[in-house]
C-alpha cells in the first residue's frame, strides 16, 4: 500500500467525495436529459412524421367577388413541429389562366393527434400570361389537419397580399384532402 502524508480519515472523506461527485455525475446521466432533448423542438428526432401530398379546392373571396380554385400541395417535415409546403392551384376563372404558386413554413401548434392545428406562411406568386401580371405575394394562414397516419382533411383560411398592388389582396377558403407516405 503506498503512503501518503494524509491519515485514515483524510483518505475515507476523499474517497466519500469521489463516490459522491461519480453518483451525481451517475444520476445527472441517465436522469430525464436524454428523454428532454427528444422533446425539444430542436432536437434531432428518431422518426419525422412522413411526407404529405393533397388535392384542394378553395373559394378565394375579395370586395364581394368569390372565385373558386384547385390544386395541389405537398409537405416535408423538417423537424416535429416544422414543415416546408409547397402549393400550386389554379384559379377557376373561365377568361384568363390564373395560377398561384407558394411556398410555405408551416408550424404545427399541436403536432401530434387526430387534430394536427398549425399556422403557416410564406412568399408565393401570382402567376397570368394573359394579364402580364407575375407578382410576388405573402400569404398568412391557419387551418388543422384531421385524420389519422394515413389520409386526412384540412380546412384552412389564408390571407394572401400582392406586393404591387394592395387594393387586390384577397383571401382563401382551402378544404384539403391528403394522404400522409
């Protein structure tokens, strides 16, 4: 046994405060950190909830003027509560071609569920060969998705306002129908 200039008790209390320091070191290891961090927004996560694809109808109404519109949107989830969403929808105006075309941050409120409530927004475009009109807009919205992992329906209102021309902001009235892959 090697000799130290401390005595019997000196070197119990210090192997005492090693065990101690190793059992908080222990506790704090294997406490609720790991189970927090898969909470955390932020946190990379196992399982992402999966890609969405739906077809939408929507009724786009401004200064009394209702229009109807269809389309197509997809989503991709970046983390639990934060998806990317593209869309293109038509709308349904029997003179011209009109289109919309966005792109959208969508963060859900309540992410998991058979009521999955989100806000979404983000830059788009309205698109018109036959007005020569391509103007950069920023739509604003909410809605739910309902369902279970695999098909679902989602209602949702949007604001959606022209760059260039203010007095033509207009909003839009979507039910979606989807499926999750």
């Amino acid at each position: 046994m090697p000799r130290t200039n401390e005595t019997p008790r000196e070197q119990s209390s210090g192997v005492r405060s090693r065990r101690i320091a190793f059992a908080v070191l222990w506790a704090v290891a294997i406490s609720g950190v790991p189970a927090r961090a898969q909470e955390d927004d932020w946190a990379p996560e196992v399982e992402l909830p999966k890609p969405q694809v739906e077809l939408f109808l929507s009724s786009l109404f401004a200064n009394s003027v209702s229009e109807g519109s269809f389309g197509v949107r997809g989503s991709f989830h970046l983390r639990k509560r934060f998806a990317l969403e593209g869309s293109l929808g038509r709308i349904a105006d029997s003179r011209v071609d009109l289109w919309l075309l966005d792109v959208s941050a969508k963060y859900y409120v309540k992410p998991e569920g058979r009521a999955r409530v989100y806000f979404a927004g983000g830059p788009g475009l309205f698109l018109s060969d036959e007005l020569d009109a391509n103007e950069p807009t920023l739509n604003l919205g909410f809605g739910a998705e309902f369902g279970g992992r695999g098909f679902y329906f989602r209602p949702e209102l949007r604001g959606r306002f022209l760059a260039e021309d203010v007095d033509a902001n207009f909003g839009d009235l979507a039910l979606g129908f989807g499926r999750r892959f």
